[in-house]
C-alpha cells in the first residue's frame, strides 16, 4: 500500500505530453513578446491610430509588466523541465 501512494503521481504523469507543455509555454512566452514589441514599436504605440477615449494601450501597459514576469520565469521553468527531461532520457 505504501508503494502505491508514492507512485500514485506516476500515473497522471504519465498522461502528459510533454512536446504540448513545451509548445504552449513557448507560444504564451512568444504572445508576450509580440504584445510589447507592438507596444514598443508597432500598431499598440501610436495613440494617432486610436479613437480619443480609447484606453487599450494604457490597459494593455498596466499588465505587462506582471506579464513580462510569468513570461520570464515560464522560460525558466522550461528550460529547466527540458534539462532534466533529457537527463531522465539519457
């Protein structure tokens, strides 16, 4: 009974498709750095090409920098899941 409680978590493991993890961590990382290029330099930095009462860019501005964050760290953690994914496999 023992073995089988500590175990248990193997069974939903092995559920995940580690490729689909990998390549919506990186399409959520890659959306992030599409939105603030946009802010930066694109179609979200011209406030000409807004309605006057139009607060898109401001609303957008005021979460990127939380979003910025997770983006940041996701890389981290996948970076990190691949190194050791690869280790178990090697």
């Amino acid at each position: 009974e023992g073995f089988y409680d500590d175990i248990a978590g193997v069974l939903t493991a092995q559920k995940i498709n580690i490729e689909q993890l990998q390549a919506d961590a990186k399409k959520y990382i890659d959306n992030i750095a599409n939105v603030q290029m946009s802010l930066d330099s694109g179609n979200l930095s011209d406030p000409k090409k807004f309605h006057p009462e139009d607060r898109v860019s401001q609303v957008v501005q005021r979460t990127m920098k939380e979003a910025r964050r997770k983006a940041e760290q996701m890389q981290l953690y996948l970076d990190e899941m691949k190194r050791v994914f690869d280790d178990i496999l090697t």
